[in-house]
C-alpha cells in the first residue's frame, strides 16, 4: 500500500537546509494495509473512474483516508444547515467553523505544513478526455500537446498500442485524425525528438549560443521570466547536443503509430511550423517565422561545422554550468517539474555515472502525488508554504485562536523552518539570481527560489501572530533580523512602476513576448507584474508597519503608495482585475481590494474599491454565491460555471473582499445569501466539497490546489462571523 512521508530523507544523496521540513512524497510498502484498507482504497478509485467524465477532479481521498485512520477526530457539533427564510446565527457559523477547522487540522502535517495534491496539468503525467484524447490540464478539451505525449508515456510504461480496454486505439486515433504529431506543439516536438520519435530537423531552433550573449541585449535569457529561462536553458543544451536517446523497439514502433505518412516521408522542414488547432492558444506571429528560419537556414549549419562549432561547444560548457548552480542551489528540487527533469536527462547526457545525476534521482518522488485519480506529477514540490500561510490566516480570521492553539503553533513552527536565509552561492549578476535572504519559497526552504508574494504572505503570517498572540500558544515569535531581511527582499523586489512581479524584478520588455515560442501557454516570457504580487506586498508591509513604525519607514510607506497606485491603475473598466494565479476575476479582485483596503483606502474615499464591489455583485447568482469556470482565464471574459453552479472557492474570495469593502455597512444580504452557500456546502465530516479546478498559470493551463476548498470558505465564514454578525449584535 502507498503511504504518505513527511519531512524524512534518509537517501545519502538527499541534500537538505532544514532537515527536510515540507518534505512530502508517496513510498510504496508491500506489507502495509488490511484487507479492509486495500478495499476502501480500490473502491474509491473505482467510484473516480466510473465518474471521470462527469468529475474530473480528484478529492485528494487516499491523504484523507491515511490522515483520518492516524488522527482521531474529537467529537464536534454536527451539520449545519440554514434554510433559505431562516437566519444565520453567530452560534451556527461558530459550529460550522469549529467542524471546518477541527477537520482540516487532521490534515495538517506533524512539521506544520499542510500536504496535498498540487497536479493538473496534463502534459507532465497522464486522463482521458471522452472523445478518446487528452487535454493540457484535467478539465480542459482534448489538444495534441497533452493527447500524443500521454499516448507516449502510456507506451514508455509497458501499454500495448492496442492496450487499456480501448483507450490506446482512441487515443491512437485521436491523434491521427487530428493530422498526427507533426502537429504537436513545440515542447513537445522536443521532447518527442530526445526520445527518437521526431527529427531535430523538425523543431524550430533553440541555440544554447543565447546564454554566452551580452546581457544589455533585451533578448538575452537573463532577462526573462525565471520560469521560462530554466526550461528552455536544458532544452538548448539538448538541442545543441542534438542528443537522442537509446533507438528501442517501441521507439521504432511508435514512429508508425503517431503520423499519417510513413516516418522517412514526412516533411520536417514543414513540420517545424505545424500545431493543431486545438493547441494554439499563441499563434506565431510572422516576425517568429522569419527568426526561426534565418537560425534555421543560415546559423545553425555554421555552428554545427567547424570554426563555429567551437562556439558552440563554449556556450553548452555554458549552459551546463547553468543547469549545475540550478541543481545545486535548489537541493536538486530544480525551480519546477519540467526544468527538474530536463536538468536530469542532461547531467545523465553529459555523464551518465555523475554525482549530479546521482543525486537528482532521489528527487523524483518529490514531484508525484498520488490520489485517487491515480499518480501524477505536481506543478512543482508542492504548495506547502502558500497553503500553510493561507491557512493560517484563515484560522485566525475566526478569532477561534485557543480552540486550535496546537495547530497554530505548529504551523508557526513550520513558517519560521521555511524562511530562506542565505542567498544562493556565489555572484548573484553572474547567475541571473536576485537575493533571498529573508524571503519565503512558494512549497520549501530547500526548493529555495524567492517569490515575492510567497515572501509577503510569510511576513504577514509572522508579523500577525507576534502582533496578536501570545507566546504560550504559538510559541516564540520570529527573530525581528529575519523580518527586517524580508522586508529587504520585498522592497528589493519593487519595480519603477510601483509593480510586483513574482521571482525577480521585470528585466525586458512585454515585446519580448513576440518571440514565446510556446504555441500553448502565454505571457511566459518575462516576469510580468501582478495584482497578486503588488497586493500581498502592501498587506505585509503594512503589517510589519505596525509592528516596526521606525524601520526604513519613509521606504516602507514610499513602497505601499506607488504599489497602491499600481493596482489603481490596472483595474479593468467593469471594475474587475484579472486573476493571473487563480480563476480569476474573483481571486484578482479579492487581491485588488484587500491591497487598496490594507494601504488605507475605502468605499467611501475609492473609486476603484466601489468599482470593484459593484462588479462582484454583478456576478453574485440567484444562488447566493459566485461560481467561475477556467475559461475566464484562457479569454479574458468572465464566465460562470456550466449551469451557473456556485464554488465554495470563488465564494470565498467574492465574501472576503465585499466584507473588506464594508459591504455589510450599506447592504449585508448579500454576504447573509452567500454565507448560506458556505454553510450548506459543507460535508458531514466538516470537509468542504472538491469542486472544479482553481488554480492557473500563463493564462491557459490550470493546475490544483487542494486545500483551497477548506481555506476559503473558513476564512471567508470567520471574517463574516467577526466583521458582520458580532459587528451587527
């Protein structure tokens, strides 16, 4: 049976900063689990796959049933239900926040972080649409991205082309009734080509002859967004190798099952341009055709022959001393899934007996949550710091602090083991890395990269339990040096504008997103500011402010202004901001009016913010609560739910704005109609409902966050049972 580990590592070529605190990953054990325990665990997969159509979403079940077999459960009111003539009472939204709570706090980890599923997108590790192919995330239509590399990895794993009860044949088929992989997009043109499935010929050009550059050129990858520079950084390596993997059987067998011609008839000069419909969310645009050919035609076959290809030897010298500080300064986490094991294959390209490929192997379980769903790999090594400081603030928002003393305390405990303190090794220009000491990483302190609102949501989560609790239920507070080093990193992190964009400042121009090679996702190429970002900045800095009135105050205050006015700035006409890590006008705009309401203004003094509450009750439904479909991100319009469902999740954030904006002064119902949507939803065991995928990035691929579905509705029903029902009585 698969068990769940938290915080161990006991491989000699695991590296560590913190005794891996926020550690998290699934280890099989023959011996464990009864039969009663196998059955439970087999019926609840049976119960997905019977549903998978209907509900895509996994419920996070097999974490869940492990957790409640090792945490036993105090006794706790039982469900609440409000009728829709009846009031709600302080009373009943305390009962119902005494069973939210008491659930999720036997989901919280022994080293305080709350572990879960953080996967979604379809093209790291395989679901079936209906119409026998695979989408680029679990709720998103079938593309030939997401269809032929699952139909590959399927095949890697031992499925024959005839295998899975039907599912290869309509996979197989899929893919050649859509023009066959030729018409991949260009991640995967690559990763088809590492295997020997696809010719190099056949990609558009990745020179690794980039990174050797001079960095005032605004094309250079030191300037891109860091996402963007680690992934293609190892594919330029790869391409420049032009290195392909071991030619097996299957690799043979696949070149016949994936095209519409025969293997050595295809095009690949034609084939470097193709993408399917279903796949172009960014079409190139002429002046990247025109690039892609010069490189392809003119440069290329120079520095694949001698004298040039001395300089290409230098830059994938280059380039691999990239990828070694990447390993190194990242535990071997790397910043994210797909750059971890493009920095694996080329350790292994370059040495297949390396210490360095040694030492990324025991990573691997660090991206893979399992669920009922079966197993996937995660957006990156987890959520665990961003959950845990949501979740925090959550709790506290109830004023319930000494009914759950203990799990405040040990997620204080967590937050204080995450703090970054060090900065990365050596000169930080060289590397392209901006500071993190004192910054806080989205999921580890091992992971490391430093975010500028992961940083802020930390700061704020110290500074408001120093502020606000004693010391006897939350144990000692952080050290005022390290919030004075993260207030460093987030005043560092400002950019001319008064904007916050997430990892580093915004280095080049949006222009550069001429170039984004990535036919699927969008705004990929520089770090790009944020309302997120800039929002979570002013809410934390105004936090510290309190607390420290006198350190760099003329900085601090000087910070808050011009990031208020930022957010001032990019509000939309109908009074919205768009959601960029979340679905999505909803999560934007909570953002908007928490940033604009923590840096002093209010309904009466802002337009933005009467703006803002007039779009979400724009969008409130006869229902009581607000439900947004995914699609508002990928278009940019906001759009509801099918059938106009609410969501427990986008209910939250619409509640926790609107009693931010002190909607409850001019007209409470619609607060009351939408704590009602919250209260009924609840499960009898005080979880709340998995409802439709929430989370996003680059627009266009949505990724999950698995405790959001407990966060939200408990923070949104404790500020409305603190702000509007004791503040009404």
């Amino acid at each position: 049976m698969w068990r769940l580990k938290i915080a161990e590592g006991t491989s000699p070529w695991l590296r560590t900063t913190n005794d891996h605190v926020g550690r998290q990953f699934w280890e099989f054990d023959p011996t464990l689990g009864s039969v009663e325990e196998l059955a439970d665990i087999e019926k609840v997969r049976q119960t997905f796959h019977e549903n998978r159509f209907e509900k895509k979403h996994s419920s996070d079940l097999l974490m869940r049933m492990q957790f409640a077999k090792e945490r036993s459960l105090s006794a706790f009111p039982p469900k609440v239900n409000i009728k829709d003539a009846e009031d709600i009472t302080d009373d009943k939204v305390t009962n119902v926040l005494r069973r939210a709570i008491g659930f999720h706090s036997t989901l919280q980890a022994d080293d305080g972080h709350w572990p879960g599923d953080y996967g979604g997108p379809m093209f790291l590790l395989p679901g079936l649409n209906v119409d026998g192919g695979w989408g680029l995330h679990i709720e998103g239509h079938s593309t030939m991205f997401g269809s032929a590399l699952n139909y590959v990895t399927l095949r890697l794993l031992g499925e024959g082309a005839n295998d899975g009860e039907g599912a290869m044949e309509k996979g197989r088929k899929w893919i050649l009734d859509h023009g066959g992989a030729t018409y991949i997009t260009s991640w995967g043109k690559f990763w088809l080509s590492v295997l020997g499935v696809f010719e190099w010929s056949g990609n558009n050009p990745m020179p690794p002859e980039m990174w050797i550059l001079p960095y005032f050129l605004p094309v250079h990858p030191g300037r891109m967004w860091c996402h963007c520079r680690m992934v293609y950084l190892p594919m330029s390596y790869l391409y420049g190798r032009k290195f392909v993997g071991p030619i097996t059987s299957t690799v043979l067998a696949l070149r016949k099952e994936l095209f519409t011609v025969p293997y050595h008839d295809i095009n690949w000069n034609d084939a470097r341009n193709l993408c399917a419909k279903e796949d172009l969310y960014y079409p190139h645009p002429l002046v990247q055709d025109i690039l892609w050919a010069t490189l392809d035609k003119f440069v290329e076959p120079v520095l694949m022959r001698w004298p040039g290809k001395k300089l290409r030897e230098k830059a994938l010298r280059t380039a691999m001393e990239h990828i070694h500080y990447e390993d190194e300064n990242t535990r071997y986490i790397c910043i994210g899934p797909v750059n971890k094991v493009l920095n694996m294959l080329c350790c292994w390209a370059e040495d297949p007996n390396s210490e360095a490929f040694k030492l990324h192997l025991p990573r691997i379980p660090d991206f893979l949550w399992l669920a009922e769903d079966g197993m996937k790999m995660q957006g990156y090594n987890g959520s665990q710091l961003w959950d845990t400081a949501f979740a925090i603030q959550a709790i506290i928002a109830t004023n319930l602090i000494e009914d759950f003393g203990p799990t405040l305390k040990k997620g204080h405990m967590f937050i204080k083991n995450s703090q970054v303190l060090e900065d990365c090794d050596g000169d930080l220009d060289y590397w392209y890395r901006h500071i993190s000491k004192g910054a806080w990483p989205f999921s580890t302190a091992d992971h490391g990269w430093p975010i500028s609102d992961c940083t802020a949501e930390g700061l704020k989560v110290a500074a408001l339990l120093l502020s606000k609790l004693p010391s006897k239920i939350v144990d000692e507070p952080v050290d005022a040096d390290r919030l004075y080093d993260a207030v460093n990193v987030i005043l560092s992190l400002q950019n001319s504008n008064g904007s916050f964009a997430t990892y580093e400042l915004t280095r080049s121009y949006s222009w550069l997103e001429l170039v984004n090679p990535a036919e699927t996702f969008g705004d990929i190429v520089i770090d790009y500011p944020y309302v997120e970002c800039t929002s979570a900045a002013i809410q934390a800095l105004v936090a510290f402010k309190k607390l420290y009135p006198g350190h760099r105050k003329e900085e601090v205050q000087r910070c808050i202004n011009k990031a208020a006015a930022f957010i001032e700035s990019i509000q939309a006409s109908d009074g919205s901001w768009y959601g960029s890590w979340a679905v999505c006008f909803t999560y934007g705009t909570w953002f908007g009016v928490k940033g604009l309401v923590a840096a002093g203004k209010n309904y009466s003094n802002c337009s933005s913010i009467r703006k803002a509450c007039n779009f979400l009750l724009s969008k409130q439904l006869a229902s009581g609560g607000w439900g947004e479909s995914y699609l508002s991100c990928q278009n940019k319009v906001y759009t509801n739910l099918e059938g106009n469902r609410s969501h427990v999740v986008n209910t939250g954030w619409a509640m926790l704005a609107l009693i931010d904006a002190e909607q409850a002064k001019r007209d409470p119902k619609p607060l009351h109609s939408a704590a009602r949507v919250l209260i009924n939803s609840q499960l009898e065991n005080g979880d709340f409902p998995q409802e439709e995928i929430m989370g996003v990035f680059n627009r266009n691929c949505m990724i999950t966050y698995a405790a959001y579905r407990n966060i939200f509705p408990i923070w949104a029903l404790g500020e409305y049972r603190c702000r509007v029902l004791q503040a009404q009585s």
